[in-house]
C-alpha cells in the first residue's frame, strides 16, 4: 500500500472517531425512551432512583409515574391529580392521584392529542390554558369527571418562523396572562417584537402587549410569594465556549430589557452585537443572578406550603443541562433563598441524575401541593417523580 493512501485511510479514521464522537455527544441527551444507546435507568425501583439521586437531609424521592414521553410542565389539580404537556408527541397527559397509598400515580392516561408542542399550562376556573407554538389553546375541563372540553383559540398569532418553539402561559397575581417566548436563533436582530420578549393578554380584551424584551429564552418564570416581584430564568446564547455567557435569573419589570442580543450576563458586550450602533442607546437591566453558563435553567418555582422546613420560603430552579458543553452540568434541582436584604444565594436539592458523564434523567418542571409534597418532571425518563419531606428521616 503506498504513503498517500495509507494517509488517506488514517484521515478517514480520524474524521469517522471525530463523527461518531459527536453523535454520542448528542445522544447522551435523548431521551431514553427513543434511544437504545442512551443510559436506560430502571424505574421500576425507587432504590436505584435513591441511589443515584441525593437530597437534603429529610427529603426522600420516588418515582411517581413513568410512560409520560418527554414530560414538561405540569399543573396540580383541585383533586390531587396531575395534568403534564408531553411536548414531542404533542399531548396533554393526565397522571391520576395516588389512591391506593403507595406512593405512586394510580395510572396514566392521555386527555389530547395532535397539539403543537404543547408546554406551558395554567388552570384558571374551568378553563384550562396551553401553550402550543403558534397559540394559546383554551379547553373547559371538569377535574371531578377528567374531562376535556373542546380547544378554542386564546391567543393566535404567536411567531413560529424558527428557533425556540416553547411557550409558558402562567397567570399572574394582576389578573393578566403572561406568555414567554424565545428567539428565533442563537444570536440576532429579530424582527417580530414578541420574540425574546415576554408578553401578556386577557382573554377578551384587546390586544397583548409587550412586557419585557431582550430575553432569550425565558422558559420559566413566576412570582415571589412575599413580595409579588417576578423573577423569571433566562437561557444564555451558544457559541462562546463552555464558561459564557452565564445564564440569568432577572426581575422582570414591565417595558424593562435584559440585554439579549447586545449584551449578556452582567451587561457584558456580546462579541456579535455588541459593537451594533443601536446597543449604544440600551440600557439592560443586570441579573438579579447567574448561573453557571449551559446549566439550562427550564423553570422556576417559588414554594408556598414549606413552613418549617429548610425550603421555606425559597424557590426551586429546574437546571436540564446542554448539549452545547464538553463536559456536562446541570441535571439537578437547585433551591434559590432569600435573606432579608434581596440577595440570592442557591444550594444543590435534587443531584444525581448527572454521573461521571452518565446521564438518568433531566429535571424541567416542579410543583407543589398544600401539602408540601413536590413533583418533578423528566423529559428524558419520561417520568415524573415525588419529593417528600420527614424530619426524622
């Protein structure tokens, strides 16, 4: 064999380990129900979960449900079940209550189908509110009989041209329905003013209005339970290597701008947009927090019912983790807490499901009952878990 093509068969090795390389990359991410390659974690015991999992002192975890495909965000019914938007396969998934004592969902059931990525939820009254990509989907829904009524358009015209294609609908204490929606690319001048904006509508009454911009992708958000202040977790730009930008967790106030494209985590120039004649006259609002850059922040929940446990009056930050890293964080649950000055300091909750480059499971979405108990959402697991707390454990 001659020198070229012995060079020529080694190139081509090299470019196919670089390949294969970056499709394992990709697939540690997927989640586990489609992918035989990705680590397949046995959810039928709660100890292999508690093995790999580690919690505060106090707190235990199970699994609650599973077979809930790419399970996102969730709402806690007046009866004890859970409703849970599987976003992939475009459905609205009921998770029955826990009759029979166990610990677990008495069953799984899908309530619809055929809608367009549907994420966000919010039951208002009877009615219950999704966010689909292109829309607000409204359905009357009846709790008691775990029926579904006919869709009706809440709010159309929502852009769908690219990029980010989650929408969170949440209902604010001012009576008014705020929407997130994210940008259309990496790291551009958009051209719709509700991309990597944040806006809000009544039902009925007029037109949205825009509350907040320069917001990326601003999946989760909600209200601090004291104060009313809404706090909402931004998703940094790619490209800029493992440590930038970091992600934010900002105030957002109404007409306020939090710097994306122009600039990024503490009002720093982006390297693309920066320089741009317009950022000149923008004045960002700074985080209220960061975190490290590519945890992927997916949602944000304040806790009401924690009195007398080491969560009260903290929230929860759902870190899903990227690809856009060479070497993965995120995967966990934090806790954010308050002192009586306003500042922030976060510790690890719910770790584990990231090990030694090992990937189980990918929080999105946590709520609360009056009870205190939570639930977490997996997309990746497709599950859907239950944190309780015992001071004697």
């Amino acid at each position: 064999m001659s020198r070229s093509s012995k060079r020529l068969i080694a190139l081509v090795m090299l470019l196919a380990i670089g390949l294969a390389g970056a499709i394992m990359m990709l697939l540690a991410n997927i989640p586990v129900t489609g992918w035989l390659l990705a680590t397949q974690a046995d959810f039928s015991q709660d100890t292999n979960l508690r093995a790999r999992v580690n919690l505060p002192p106090g707190y235990a975890i199970n699994i609650y449900a599973t077979g809930v495909e790419d399970a996102r965000f969730m709402q806690v019914m007046s009866n004890g079940d859970l409703l849970v938007t599987s976003k992939d396969p475009g459905k609205l998934v009921l998770v029955k209550r826990d009759d029979d004592g166990d610990g677990r969902s008495d069953g799984v059931a899908v309530l619809a189908s055929g809608l367009t990525f549907p994420h966000g939820i919010w039951l208002d009254g009877k009615t219950l509110y999704i966010g689909e990509e292109n829309a607000i989907a409204s359905f009357p829904y009846d709790a008691a009989k775990r029926t579904l009524g006919a869709k009706t358009i809440a709010l159309a015209g929502l852009p769908d041209d690219d990029g980010h294609y989650t929408r969170t609908i949440k209902k604010g204490p001012d009576g008014w329905f705020y929407v997130s929606i994210g940008s259309s690319c990496n790291a551009c001048i958009e051209q719709h003013p509700w991309r990597a904006a944040m806006i809000r509508f009544k039902p009925g009454a007029g037109a949205p209005e825009v509350h907040a911009t320069g917001l990326r992708n601003t999946v989760g958000f909600d209200w601090h339970p004291a104060t009313g202040a809404l706090y909402g977790a931004d998703i940094g730009r790619d490209r800029l290597g493992d440590e930038l930008p970091p992600e934010e967790l900002n105030l957002i106030t109404r007409g306020g701008f939090y710097g994306w494209p122009f600039f990024h985590g503490d009002n720093e120039p982006d390297p693309d947009h920066g320089k741009d004649a317009q950022a000149r006259n923008l004045h960002p609002l700074p985080p209220a927090h960061t975190f490290r850059a590519h945890v992927t922040p997916l949602s944000i929940t304040f806790l009401r019912h924690q009195a007398g446990t080491p969560l009260e009056g903290a929230a929860l930050v759902a870190q899903h983790g990227s690809w856009n890293r060479s070497e993965k964080i995120g995967y966990r649950v934090i806790s954010l807490h308050w002192d009586a000055n306003g500042a922030i300091t976060q510790k690890p909750f719910a770790e584990g499901f990231l090990k030694n480059g090992d990937v189980i499971g990918r929080p999105v979405d946590i709520v609360e009952t009056a009870d205190g108990t939570l639930y977490i959402s997996d997309d990746h697991a497709g599950a859907i878990y239950r944190v309780t707390f015992n001071p004697g454990d």
